[in-house]
C-alpha cells in the first residue's frame, strides 16, 4: 500500500538508503545484506517492496493496527474506576493485580497494568526504600529447623484503633505456620500462635524471637558470668517455661535486621491484609482469626519456596504431653489443711475425685490457668479439678447506737458576745479584696 507521507525512524532511514543504494547499482545485493546484517534473500524482497511501495515497504504493516490482546477501553476504564474505590485504593499494583483475576475475571499482566495505572497519575501506595547492603543470613536447609516469631500492632481493619498480628514464619520454606490476632502483644497471643503451629504442622526445633519479657526475663542480661557459677539461676518466663516442656529450643535475637525474614513479612501482610478484610467486611478480632486459620494456606502457596532437603524438621507431640496444659499459666501455691488454696484474692477447692485424697495438707501443688479449660490444680503429674470455694463471712456485732445529746456552748464563749457589722463591699479596700482572691481562688482558677 502507498503512502504520500511515511515517517520513518534513524535505523529506518539508514536502511532505506542502502536499499537505494543497491537498487541504483552502486551496492551488490552482498554488500548490501552484509551492510545491513540481513540475508541477501531478505535485501531482495525488501528492494522489490520499495520498487512496488515505495519509503512505505520499510515500515512494519501492524504499526498502525491495535494488537488483538490489546485491552478494551471498558475494562481499561473499569480497571480504572476499581482502583480509585476505598476497598482497593490501598492495595499495591501486584495485589491489585490478584484481587482483579479472583474477584472480577479480569486477567492483565502486571506490567500492563502498572503502564495503565501510571498513566492516570495513580502511584501504588506501597514504596520502595532506597536498597541498604547487608549480609544475607542462608536459610535453614529443613522446614522446622527455625521457626521466626513476631508481633506487629497495626490497624488491620482499616480504623484507628491497632491490633496486634502474632505470627511465625519459616525460615526454609518462607512459609506462614500460623497466625492469630489479639488486643495487644501479650502472651495468650503467643500460645495461641504456637498452638496452631503445633497442630497444623508439629512440634519445631527452635523459635527465634527478639528480647521481648514474655520470652526472656530482662534480669537475665543483668547476671554476670560470676553469679552464674555461683549457681545463681534466672527462672524462664511462663512461655519460656512452656518451651522448655515441649523440648524447643529459644533464640533471642539482638537485632530486628536478624530476624529479617518476619519482619519482611509484616510489610507484606500490612499490604495485604486490611484489603482482604475490606473484601469480606471482616471487623472483628474474632472474625480475622477465623479467617487467618485458611489465608496462610493460600498466602504459601503464592510465596513459599521449596527447601533444600524435603524432610521436615517438625515433629509430632510425644503421647505423654498434653499441650493445653503446657501452655497455660502455671504458679506454684500452697493448700491449706481443708485442700484449699487463694490464686489471685479468690479461693478454690479441689474437687473430689479417687486420688484427691493423696494430696497431703500443706502441700505445694502447680496451678494451671488457661482461656482453655479455666483453673487446674497440678500435683505430681496429676491433674485435678477445683471449684470456687466462698468462705462464710463472720457475722458483725451489732452496734450499740448512743443518743446524741446536743452541747450548746457556754455562756462565756467568744461567739455568744461577738457582734456582727456589715459593712458594704464597696467601703473594702482594693488591695485587702485583691489578697483574699488570692488565698481562695489560688489554684482553683
């Protein structure tokens, strides 16, 4: 097809004088081919298109024709006018991406998409900091080997108020092992993390945590290598205490940078998550426990990696461990000689059962507190059950009301020979009312 008007680029120019060249008979069809890097069969066809079409033959024939894949307005302007509602104005270009194929069929590259977006002046919400070198720790070469732990307070459903994420991340497989939100960062928020790490993959080697006290007593940095072998022991926290019985090990870390891979972690999930929860108009922390148990499936799938051995490191609960009653609050009390004992201004009882009666009075027994299973008493590996025990209160004596017998004062006191004169405020003078302002009202203005 001719054209009058072809506008044509340097290379296109370059080519096309060379073409001319050839066909005026001062290049070969070698010398061209080798000038121009084609094939002579390539430099022949293009010279019999420039002698049927002209300067027109050089330019590419879909130049001016929309590609077929090309994206249609009204997907482009519907992809457009999602971006800019609340749910999805938070959500970066990649999840944006995600969010578009499962909730509304619309399938784009992510580059197409962050071309179309870009060019209506949208930035994605999350930015890149500038790149800080450090040394990369190796992952762990088996899943369960090391298991990341953190906590990160943010507002998750989008309002003011913050709640804290608890979580722990693989550090092989990248994998979540489990999730579980609460108020603040507090120890229920971890044994419920631990807990369903537990059930839903096993018991790990170790957690590598930072120096938070619910881990780690903070006297324990105090105590000098001197007053360690003089015998001196720091006694483990109650999650510390409850590692311990489940035989895994505790890493206190000295850095956030240490433990990079959950705290990397975190700003994915800031991402992500309050648009997930927008979705599905979750607004509770009960709501997004319920919905955390599941997502971290569908999160792995999309980020994990593959270790470098396939036999995990996780394993499964001894028979002879029960692990509602590893991990709970246990405080170690006295009972008195009727088998009661006080736990925090309330007493309780044991219940009466075949081997309570091999409790002795006075003995020191291990109470259990858990949201699980409320108050247990522990006594050489016996578990028992108490009920509230109110102790009869003392019945008062009564009071022995005496009449009041009225005193008027005497005959000769000041206040009977007294006499009282009014004298109006405006004969006070200035300076007497500006002091009495002062002694009354000082502090009280």
């Amino acid at each position: 097809m001719k054209t009058d008007v072809v506008t044509l680029s340097r290379k296109q120019l370059n080519r096309l004088d060379v073409i001319n060249k050839s066909i005026a008979g001062f290049l070969t069809v070698s010398e061209a081919a080798c000038a121009l890097g084609l094939s002579e069969r390539q430099v022949k066809r293009l010279k019999k298109e420039v002698r049927q079409c002209g300067p027109a033959a050089l330019v590419h024939k879909n130049s001016l024709r929309k590609p077929q894949c090309a994206l249609s307005q009204d997907i482009a302007s519907q992809i457009i006018a999602l971006k800019k509602t609340t749910i999805y104005e938070k959500a970066n270009f990649n999840h944006f991406k995600e969010l578009l194929s499962e909730h509304h069929n619309i399938k784009i590259s992510y580059s197409a998409l962050h071309g179309l977006l870009t060019s209506e002046g949208i930035k994605s919400p999350k930015t890149r900091r500038r790149f800080k070198p450090h040394r990369r720790r190796k992952r762990k070469k088996q899943a369960g080997l090391l298991l990341q732990v953190d906590a990160s307070p943010f507002a998750w459903f989008g309002a003011r108020a913050k709640y804290s994420l608890h979580g722990a991340i693989d550090d092989a497989t990248g994998q979540i092992i489990a999730l579980y939100m609460c108020k603040n960062e507090c120890l229920l928020g971890y044994f419920e993390m631990l807990r369903r790490t537990i059930n839903n993959f096993g018991l790990p080697v170790s957690l590598y945590t930072d120096r938070h006290s619910i881990f780690r007593s903070p006297v324990a940095d105090k105590v000098s290598i001197e007053d360690q072998l003089a015998g001196l022991v720091v006694n483990d926290t109650q999650f510390g205490r409850a590692l311990s019985e489940l035989g895994i090990t505790l890493i206190p870390a000295r850095s956030a940078q240490a433990k990079g891979r959950v705290e990397r972690l975190w700003e994915t999930l800031q991402s992500r998550l309050p648009v997930e929860f927008a979705l599905r108009q979750i607004k509770t922390v009960e709501e997004a426990n319920d919905f955390l148990s599941s997502y971290i499936f569908k999160f792995n799938e999309q980020f994990a990696v593959e270790p470098q051995s396939f036999e995990s490191a996780f394993r499964p609960v001894p028979e002879d461990i029960d692990i509602a009653y590893s991990l709970c609050v246990k405080e170690q009390r006295t009972l008195d000689g009727g088998g009661v004992f006080s736990y925090y201004n309330k007493s309780f009882k044991i219940v009466n059962s075949p081997y309570s009666n091999s409790i002795p009075p006075n003995a020191k027994i291990m109470v259990l507190a858990s949201p699980e299973f409320g108050i247990k008493i522990q006594y050489k590996n016996l578990i028992f059950n108490v009920i509230r025990f109110i102790k009869p209160k003392k019945a008062a004596a009564p009071k022995e009301e005496k009449p009041r017998i009225p005193r008027p004062p005497a005959a000769s006191h000041p206040w009977k020979n007294c006499s009282i004169h009014k004298i109006p405020i405006e004969e006070y003078d200035k300076e007497i009312l500006a002091m009495l302002s002062q002694i009354f009202q000082k502090g009280y203005a």
